[in-house]
C-alpha cells in the first residue's frame, strides 16, 4: 500500500499543492509552522475520513477561504484506489472512492492501514481512559469491520440510557430495551478487546525493548467492569446511582488500559524519553499487527518523532524503520542530521521536501 500522488487545495495551512512520493521514504523538512505536519494530517484524513488534529471538518479550512479539497491516488494490491474529499462551511462533506461516494463513512475504514505517531500521542498517558479505548478501537476497526458495527450500535445504545438517566426515568421496562442492547454488544466487544490484546502485547513488548535498548520493562494491562460479573445484573444494580450522576458507570465504555514501566504506573514515574519510547513501541507494534492481519502492509506516518529522545533512542527507531520490513513512511522534522542519519540506512526509494509557507519549494 502507498500514496503515488496528493493534491490539496485550502488544508490549513496549505493554499495548494501537488505532490508525487515514492514507494520508500518521503521526508518533509522546514522550520515550524511551515505545513509540515498539516501535509503529513492530509494522508491521514485520505485513510480515515477525519483530521488527526481536530474533527471539525469546517476548521480544517483554510482561512478566510470557504471550501477545502483533497485527492490522493493510492496503490493497494496493485490496484489504484483514488480518495478524494470536499468540505464546504455549511454542508455535509463529501468523501468518495473511484468517484463513488460513500453512504457512510465507517465503510471507508481500514481500506488504507495507516499508523501515526505524532506528539498528539501523548493524550494515550496523560488522559483519561477514553483516549486508550480509543486507540484500542482504531486498531482492531482497521482490520474488523463488524466490531466498528457492534461499537456505533453500543454507543448508541449507551445514549439512549443515558437520555433516560439525565429525563430522570426510571421506567425498567425503557432502560431493558437499551440494556439488552448494550449487553450483546458489549460481550462481543469484550472478546475482540481481549483476543487483540493478547496477541498485541507480546508485539509490544518486543519493541519496547528494542527502542528503550533493552534498559527497562513496559507492560499493559487490561481492566473491564466484563470481568466483574454479569453485564446486565451491573446495569440493574447501578440504576439509581446512575440516575443521581445522570450517566452511566458501568460497561465496556469504561474499559481501560493500564501502562506500567516496571512494576509502576508510567505516567508517574516515566521521563519525556522513556514515554516516548513507551509510545513509538505501541505505535510500532500496531504497525506490524496491522501488517499481518490485513495482508498489506501499512502507511506509517512519523511527526517529530525524534523530539524528547536520546541519541541511543533515535539510533534503535532508525535501524528498524529503515528495515526492509516497512512500506511507504512520511517523517517531518526540522533537523536534516536526523534524516540523514536514517536515509544514510536506507537502500530503497527516497525523496525529501523542503517546505516554506505552506509550499513545496
């Protein structure tokens, strides 16, 4: 899988540009603010119908215009796959495939694996637990379009409860109808979460030990209200203290994944190094698992990513990004001694773009 061409019109930043990448590694280096990572957010949104920064489609217009337009051709399987979206202020967007639009947007989801790695990623430590369900969701609706399915109808169903609880109604026979649904949903959500995770771990843990050089231990555990008890008898129990918060406290929506360096929790104990290194490991690992679940290997997009890391650090991410294992990766950075560094490595295609003002100069 990769991206041959991009045309954008009115992304952020970006007044317009045209662009033709190779198979390989592409590099965007400039100053800060020039649309370096904007450029890099074009191909994520191609493959997820949403920006990686902000998902207000409207704000993702450039200023003062009032539309925004991007296209990219792909090649998955040798097969080109043409991507193209429109946004005007005031409309619905339009997001279409070969010039085909689609009905809804989750059917577009995980025809172009991709993975990122940005210091946006830091909300997965420094958040709540709805960032980690979150990540644990992208991955597994990249590969498995049933569990997206099962997910939008629990959500669902998990709002009409709770427009129940905050109506103060306590009508068993209203909340049983959204309860029933939540409970199918849940255990089929409950088993993938778990059947990834354990397959997924081990991954992660083999990267972490390279990235960190083997100098500490990570691990991550999984923590479910499923694993309590039954679902529904939790549901009938929590009524009125659901009824006194107005939301609902117990099912899988609350699920979360607990990170430890060692025996400790990460986020108290990690340094800016050893956290990015926790996180290019999940990242790296969801790479791989991508890879061998879809069949195709995927994206892989680098913001920044040698920013907060030592030199030994950035030595162990370059000798495996620049493996014959990888595709097509897009990094921005705004240091050349790191670029050249990995693409000194790298046997295969390259290309680099210098940016200035949001253009390719």
């Amino acid at each position: 899988m990769f991206l041959k061409k991009l045309s954008l019109i009115n992304y952020k930043n970006l007044p317009e540009l045209e662009a033709e990448f190779c198979s390989g590694i592409n590099c965007f280096i400039g100053q800060n603010g020039v649309g370096k990572t904007n450029l890099l957010d074009t191909v994520y949104y191609l493959a997820f119908c949403k920006s990686h920064t902000n998902n207000i489609d409207s704000q993702n217009i450039r200023h003062d215009e009032g539309f925004m337009m991007l296209s990219g051709c792909f090649l998955r399987n040798n097969i080109e796959e043409n991507i193209s979206v429109g946004v005007k202020k005031g409309q619905k967007k339009s997001f279409q495939r070969n010039k085909k639009e689609y009905e809804r947007l989750a059917d577009h989801i995980g025809l172009i694996p991709l993975v990122i790695v940005s210091p946006k990623d830091d909300v997965l430590i420094s958040e709540g637990s709805a960032e980690r369900r979150k990540f644990i969701d992208g991955v597994i609706a990249q590969y498995d379009k049933e569990y997206l399915n099962q997910l939008l109808e629990y959500n669902h169903a998990l709002t009409q409860r709770n427009c129940l609880l905050r109506a103060h109604n306590l009508d068993p026979d209203l909340l049983c109808v959204s309860e029933a649904i939540m409970v199918r949903k849940a255990m089929y959500i409950y088993q993938k979460r778990v059947e990834f995770l354990e397959e997924f771990l081990p991954i992660f843990s083999q990267y972490y030990t390279v990235v960190s050089g083997g100098k500490e231990l990570a691990n991550i555990q999984y923590r479910s209200n499923m694993q309590e008890g039954d679902l529904a008898e939790l549901l009938e129990q929590s009524r009125y203290r659901d009824d006194i918060l107005g939301y609902t406290t117990k099912g899988i929506h609350k699920d979360e994944l607990e990170m430890f360096l060692g025996e400790y929790p990460l986020k108290k104990v990690a340094s800016q190094g050893q956290t990015k290194s926790f996180l290019v490991a999940l990242k790296l690992a969801q790479f791989f698992f991508l890879k061998k679940s879809k069949g195709v290997t995927p994206i892989l997009l680098l913001d920044d990513i040698f920013d907060k890391l030592d030199s030994s650090r950035v030595g162990q991410i370059v000798n495996l990004v620049s493996g014959s294992e990888f595709g097509q990766i897009f990094i921005t950075d705004t240091n050349r001694e790191h670029l050249d560094l990995l693409l000194e490595n790298v046997s295969g295609q390259k290309k680099v773009f210098y940016l200035e003002e949001g253009r390719i100069v």
